[in-house]
C-alpha cells in the first residue's frame, strides 16, 4: 500500500498519527505491518509534540508497538532530540527502549550511551552501559556565573 496513514490514541487519550511512504501487511491476516520511511506524530503527556523518523519499521496494530530495527530521529516540540539505533516504541503509553546507539540533545545536554529507556510518557529518561554526559553552558550564562563568584 503506499502513503498509509494510521490514526490512533494513546491510554491517555492523546492523539497519534503513523504514516509512511509505504506499507506490507501479510495477507494471512496478522496484525503486523511493515513500514518503509516512516513517520509517527504524537501528543506526549506532558503536552509536548514528538515526531519520529526511521528509514524502517514494524507497527503491531495489536500491541500498538513500533519495531524499529535501524536508526530512528525522535524530535520534541521543546527542542530535544534524540537518535537511536534499534529500538522498540509503545505508542500506547509512550515507552521507548534504546538497545544501542543513544545520544540525546538540546542546547543545554549532550548525552550519550548504549542503551535508554523512555518511561512515564516520556517524562523520565534512563540511560545505561558507557553513559557520557556534557553539560553546555551558553557564553552569557557562564559571564554571569563568573560574575557573581567574584
């Protein structure tokens, strides 16, 4: 099928939105549909926008889980943006699991680690395995802290 469109809504009755530029769906009837360039468009808890992106995916209309084998984009209304390699997300509850290739960032943080867990719809991040953090400090702000510790 090409340009499918999905539109759903989380527990929380948040809307989402599936599309791609092309979808395969086994005729045997199953609940698994293979998407190529896909994109998901969803309301978080927390009242954020998020957009993902993936060259490739599985949605399970059961489940409503999204099977992300290769490296996905994960845009935020609020400016952080996480990339991933292969990973599962629950559109349902908003679950991410990162199994490798995590690196996190706004103009504030710059995380990186092999693996991350999205919880709570999206409003609590757990990384593991070589997790690095930078914390980045605009020029202004560190002329102000400067100037206050003298």
């Amino acid at each position: 099928m090409a340009n499918p469109k999905l539109n759903g809504f989380t527990n929380n009755q948040k809307p989402y939105t599936v599309t791609a530029n092309r979808a395969i769906q086994d005729l045997s009837g199953g609940s698994k549909i293979d998407l190529e360039m896909l994109r998901a468009d969803m309301v978080l808890d927390d009242g954020e926008r998020a957009s993902l992106t993936s060259a490739k995916g599985t949605f399970d209309s059961d489940t409503s889980i999204l099977i992300l084998p290769v490296k996905a984009t994960v845009q935020r209304s609020d400016g952080l943006e996480v990339i991933m390699g292969a990973a599962d997300v629950d559109i349902g509850t908003g679950a991410v699991s990162a199994r490798e290739n995590v690196h996190v960032l706004n103009e504030k943080i710059d995380i990186k680690a092999n693996q991350m867990e999205i919880v709570s719809g999206g409003k609590q991040f757990i990384f593991k395995h070589n997790v690095r953090v930078l914390l980045i400090q605009k020029a202004k702000e560190s002329a102000n802290a400067r100037s206050t510790a003298n």
